[in-house]
C-alpha cells in the first residue's frame, strides 16, 4: 500500500477526521515555479488564505522518502531554498524518490496522487501541464492530463499557458472525461490572461455550484477528476500581445537548446520570466492567492455536502 509511505500532519489529520475543509498545494511552484525568497513568502502566505478563508492547508512534496500531506515552515522554507536540486517529481518519479529516500517536488499529478491517498478532495495551483506545443511529432503530453482523467481530486486553477497547444489539451481532457470549468467565465482563461479564444465546457458561477458537480460526479462512480480554471483578477492580468511574443522566443530558444523531457516546462516557465521581468512573477502571484481562497471557499462547500 502506498499508504505505508504517507505521512499525514496532525493539524490535517485532525481536520479530515472531522470533515472539516482542505485545500491541498503543490511544491513544484515552490521549488521549480518561482525564485527564492518570493516562492517561500507565496507559499507562506497562500497557506494563510487558505486559513482566513475557512480551510486547512496541506502542502504536498516527498521529504526524505516519505510522502508528505502538510508540511511545516521550516520543510516549506528548505524545498523553496533548494529550488532546483530538489528533483520534480511526476508520478514515474515516485518508486525510485521513494525508494531511495530522497526528496521530491510535486507536480499537479503527483499533488493528486497524495492528496487523494490522505483523502484530501479539492487542490488549489497555479497552472496545469497539458499537450505541449508540437506533440503531434514529440509525444510530450503532461502527466497531469492522465492524472485528472483518474484520480479523483478538483484542481483549481488560472487555466493553461499558451506554452502548450490549448486546443489539443482541451480535446485530450474531452477524450479522457474529463469536464473543464470556467469559474464566472465561458472562455478558457490563459494564466497570465483572462482569455484564450477557447471555450470551456460549462461555466459554473458560485463555490456551491462547484462543489455540487464534483460531489456528484463522484457520487456517479465516474472517478476522476474535475478542472477548474479561475481567470486571473483583471487588474494583475498582462497584455496579451507581450505575453504571447514572451512565449513563441521562449519555445524557439527550447527548440534551439535541444530542451526536451521534464526540463521543458521549468525552461518554458523560466524563460519567459526573464523575457516579462518582475511583471509576470507578480501576476504568478496573485492568481495563485485567487485560487487558494475560491478553493478554500469550495471546499468549505464540499464538506458540508459530505455531512448530508
Ligand atoms: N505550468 C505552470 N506552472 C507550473 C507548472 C506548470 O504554469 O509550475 C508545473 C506544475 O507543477 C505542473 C508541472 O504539474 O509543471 C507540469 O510539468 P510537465 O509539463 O513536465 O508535466
Ligand atoms: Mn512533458
């Protein structure tokens, strides 16, 4: 059982036995996702909205072998430091990280993995893996696509970067069952802006609303997950005409590079922070703060609908 490896905090254990809302997070944003010292502070603070909104947060990651649901600040503070050399952790990842003992960032799949095994139901992100850009010839598809098709976890988050091919993502979710929200909008948002061009497929307008079709979706037996894209609030959202000519250098300097495997998307994301400055990072930011407090507030929701 993976369950021998999993180490649930006390203060999310204690909230799950009472039925009581959690947020899950991951630590690949920490480790990976943004530079020291804004990924600690991020980190830090998004757990706070999660509490001042009404929920317990369980930031994910493997430390030294184990599976971690809630870590505590000094775990967060170390995985922020060692940015990098903490290996990002997809779910092949997890046997040998395991296995060795070692550390491991994780990404949304392996976010799902454990918060499902601690029996965590709602996972609040920044943004999600998907079909890359040009994978009718490379193959790269996300882990995470795979992962929402079969665990059964909500992952909130700002939608996808236009770093993947949006439309291919969205007919891979269609494929695998997968049903993709707009929070209050119809149009898929594309993180670092409220649009994309793509429609969702439902648009849901309330916390409760959400709860209620991830309860029932699972109440069906269908399994699997459920993604929620929350646009990015209008006033951190960036020009999209700079945002996109950002993200065609980026993918060109990839291709360049021979960039390839698990280093695409840390490249991707990398790059293009260099290419947009300090700007970027902020918007990072505050939609990472946007989806922890409306998957604080859904969660609140969903535990209650357990309770009946
Ligand atoms: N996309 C973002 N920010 C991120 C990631 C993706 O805009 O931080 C991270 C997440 O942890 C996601 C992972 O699960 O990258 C996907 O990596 P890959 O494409 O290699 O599956
Ligand atoms: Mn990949």
């Amino acid at each position: 059982m993976l369950n021998k490896y999993l180490d649930i905090a006390p203060e999310v254990k204690a909230a799950l036995d009472a039925g009581k809302p959690v947020v899950a997070l991951e630590s690949t944003i920490i480790s990976h996702g943004m530079p020291y010292p804004q990924n600690v502070e991020t980190a830090l603070n998004v757990e706070k909205l999660i509490r001042d909104n009404g929920a317990v947060p369980a930031t994910i990651a493997v430390i030294k072998g184990r599976l971690k649901a809630g870590l505590s600040e000094a775990e967060i503070d170390y995985l922020g430091k060692t940015g990098h050399a903490v290996p990002k952790a997809s779910r092949r990842d997890l046997p040998v990280l395991v296995a060795q003992g070692r550390d491991g960032a994780c990404t949304v799949t392996t976010t799902m993995i454990i918060a499902n095994l601690a029996g965590i139901k709602v996972f609040a992100t920044g943004g999600i893996g998907g079909v890359h850009r040009g994978a009718e010839t490379t193959m790269d598809v996300s882990a995470d696509l795979e992962e929402l098709a079969h665990t059964p976890v909500m992952v909130i988050c700002a939608g996808a970067k236009s770093i993947l091919d949006l439309g291919l993502t969205l007919e891979y979710l269609e494929t695998h069952g997968v049903p993709v929200i707009g929070y209050g909008t119809e149009e898929l948002p594309a993180f670092y802006t409220r649009k994309s061009g793509f429609k969702v497929d439902y648009e849901l307008d309330t916390p409760a609303e959400l709860a209620k079709a991830f309860h029932v979706k699972q109440e069906m037996g269908l399994g699997g997950g459920m993604l929620v894209t929350n646009p990015i609030p209008e006033e951190y959202s960036m020009d999209a005409d700079a945002i996109n000519k950002a993200i065609d250098e980026a993918i060109t300097d990839a291709k360049k590079q021979g960039i390839h495997g698990k280093e695409t998307t840390p490249f991707l994301l990398a790059k293009i922070k260099d290419l947009t400055g300090g700007d970027s990072l902020n918007s990072n930011i505050q939609l990472v703060y946007n989806n922890a407090r409306l998957a604080a507030k859904t969660a609140a929701e969903l535990a209650s609908l357990a309770k009946n």
